[in-house]
C-alpha cells in the first residue's frame, strides 16, 4: 500500500492536496491496524492542511493591488501608482542587512509553470528598457512595483546601483545583493509564515549559470517569481552592453539587453531553497 498513491487518488479533487501529499512517504507500506491508524490521522491532517492552504489562496483581496511597505504596514500604496519616479532605492532600507518589508497579495496562476516537467528556456533580445519593462508587466504579468524596481536596478551599473542604496563603500567581491517582495515575512518574524506569491530580486554581477541553459549575467538581475508550491519563473536580464557602449562608444554601437525567460515545472523546489524557507 502506497500512502501518497492512495492519497491522492481518492482525495485528489480536494483543494491543496497536491502540495500536502508531498509530505507522505511515496513507498509501500504493509496494512497493520497501527497503519490503518496511521492512514486515518494522516488523512485528517491533510485535511487540515489542504483545506488550510485553500483558504489562504482564496483569501486574495479584490481590487486595486495594495502594497504594504514596512514590518507593519505602516505605508500603503496601490501597485498603479508605481513609476519611474518612485524612490525604489528606499524600498532597500538604511542598511543591507536590514531589508525592508515589502508585502502584497497577489494572486496565481499555475498556468504560469512550464505545462510538462521539464524547465524551458526562451532567449531574446531588447532594444530599450522600457520594452523589457513592458514584457515583465504585459507577458509575465508583474505587478507594477517589481517591474518599476527592476527598471531602477538596471538603470545604473552594479557600483553605482549600490551606492545609490547605501552610500557606503563597495567590496570589490561582492557578487550580488538581494531583496524580497511579496507575500513574504519579514526578516526574523515567525508569526507571518510565506504561503502566497512572492519574487526574489537580485542586482548581479559576474553571475554565471548553473548549466549550459541558464544564461550569465556579466551586469544585470534576476527576478524570481515563487508560489507556495515551488519555483514559478525566472527572468534574466544582462544589461552589460549599455554599460560598455558608455565606456567604449565605438565599439559597442548597438547595444542590447540580454533576457533569458526560464519557466519551472510545478512543484519544482531548485537547486536551493529561498533564504528564511
């Protein structure tokens, strides 16, 4: 007998199940009434924890998308509001270590995964920022905030970008620096455990990938967008050559930004998990 087999074979039209079945042994288990025990609680609780999990997901609130800034909210602003006058580099706040909170409620579509179980990557070419800006929020449906940071992020060079932040010398090592946004606790806060969408922004430089697919970023970010039930999609985004067409104006004449869109199969957890998971 296969717990999680029958599990999902006779609850699966239950909401949740899938990503609570993962958490059952998927081997075979001889049936003893101290299994049959077993199979009664455990059902119960994956109730529980299905039922738990679907009440979160339909808790989205209608309308205008509010972003929460601060650990308790104190800031409120509708995601249209979002431009590229914002001061983004506020969103940071006044020390690395010590992020800010930048919480929303957004809701998912697992449409947005790769339809089969292998990851899938698409390579393009853009010619401004605004159009990758554009793609983020018509193509990839981001929501305003994250694509106005990532326009920030790349409207400078990796230096420069950290010095706008923190107004502190940079560590000639530094590869990166990150942020979360979304349906995220803040740092070191238990009572608000990740359940929802959330993304991981990362300001790059000299990152290279993992295997021959992913693409590197010689000066760029990635923005990773998540679900409670794994990887959702990544976007890479190398802005190398504007920054040399600055320094070499007749070398690089038609600068492009590089964008590698990297869709993950559902339920796909990486390489890695997220810091605080």
């Amino acid at each position: 007998m296969n717990l999680r087999r029958i599990t999902l074979r006779y609850m699966g039209w239950c909401p949740g199940i899938q990503s609570a079945a993962r958490f059952l042994p998927d081997v075979e288990i001889p049936m003893t009434s101290k299994v049959l025990a077993t199979i009664i609680v455990s059902f119960l609780g994956i109730l529980a924890v299905s039922y738990a999990s679907y009440y979160q997901r339909s808790q989205i609130p209608e309308g205008p998308l509010k972003i929460y800034i601060g650990k308790h909210g104190k800031v409120v602003i509708y995601d249209r509001d979002f431009n590229e006058t914002f001061d983004y580099a506020g969103l940071w706040g006044s020390e690395w270590e010590h992020r800010e909170w930048v919480f929303f409620r957004e809701g998912f579509n697992a449409s947005e995964n790769a339809p089969g179980p292998e990851i899938q990557y698409e390579n393009m070419t853009m010619d401004a920022l605004e159009d990758v800006l554009r793609y983020m929020e018509e193509n990839l449906t981001a929501p305003r905030v994250v694509a106005g940071m990532t326009g920030f992020l790349l409207n400078q060079t990796f230096e420069e970008t950290y010095r706008q932040i923190w107004d502190t010398p940079l560590s000639p090592t530094r590869k990166g620096f990150a942020t979360h946004m979304g349906d995220f606790p803040p740092l070191g806060a238990s009572t608000h455990p990740a359940h929802g969408v959330y993304y991981n922004v990362d300001r790059l430089r000299d990152r290279y990938g993992e295997d021959g697919n992913r693409s590197d970023i010689q000066d760029g970010v990635s923005i990773k967008k998540n679900s409670e039930d794994g990887w959702v999609w990544e976007v890479r985004i190398d802005a190398a050559e504007f920054f040399l067409q600055e320094l070499f104006p007749s070398v690089v004449k038609e600068p492009r930004y590089k964008v590698q869109l990297i869709r993950y199969p559902e339920g796909f957890e990486g390489f890695y998990r997220p810091p605080g998971l």
